[in-house]
C-alpha cells in the first residue's frame, strides 16, 4: 500500500485456505462504526463488492483507516475486477480476492500501468 508493498492478490481459493480467526465480515450496507470497539483484536476486515459497479466499501475502506485508524488488513472481495484494483489500495484496502475466473497476474501488472498521481490518497499523503 505504501508504494513499496503492494496490495495482495488473491484467488477464491486463496482466500477460502485461510483461516478466518481473527478476522470480521461487513457488508456493503454496514456501518463501519459498528466494529469501533473490536478494531484492536482484528486482523483482518473482508469489506463486500455485491457488485463491481457498488462502491460503498470504497467508503467503507478509507473510514476504517483514515477515521478509525485500523491498522490490519482490509480485504475486498465479491465481485472485484482487476480493474479497481489500483483504486481498492489508494482507499486503504491490503488485499483484495479476485472474481472468480480472473488471472492474478494480469492483476499483478495492472499497478505497473499508474505510476503516480496528483490527488492525495491513503498509500501517498500530500
């Protein structure tokens, strides 16, 4: 996220083998406030695309890191495309679960294809 460590790309299979303790599911309706309290003990928080074209968890994301200050690993999954991905880590997502039947490393390459930006993000404050 920082430039240096970039977001993690992962399958569904990927991310099904890993094991959840420690980690909190929101939906895309879900009050991130509503984890305030938790945020110490979590490792991880899945925010859900129900579809690509559903921003909340973009929100969701940057309340989480800027406001609440979580620290771990913000994770996007449902349907997400490679090519939100760039946006997904400048709003503090970590890591993020490719829809099904996408290449990881076409995924991979999409970060190659911005090398910077002018507005302030998460990743690169001004």
């Amino acid at each position: 996220m920082n430039g240096v460590n970039r977001m993690r790309i992962l399958t569904q299979h990927d991310h099904q083998a890993e094991a959840n303790e420690g980690a909190a599911s929101l939906s895309n309706d879900d009050d991130p406030h509503t984890l305030k309290d938790r945020l110490t003990t979590l490792s991880r928080i899945d925010l859900h695309f129900p579809h690509f074209t559903d921003g909340r968890a973009y929100s969701q994301a940057y309340l989480l890191r800027r406001r609440l200050g979580f620290k771990g690993d913000l994770r996007a999954t449902g349907d997400v495309l490679i090519d939100q991905l760039v946006q997904m880590e400048r709003t503090g997502f970590s890591s993020a679960v490719l829809k099904e039947g996408l290449n990881a490393a076409d995924a991979e390459r999409q970060f190659a294809r911005f090398a910077g930006f002018y507005q302030e993000d998460l990743t690169s404050p001004r």
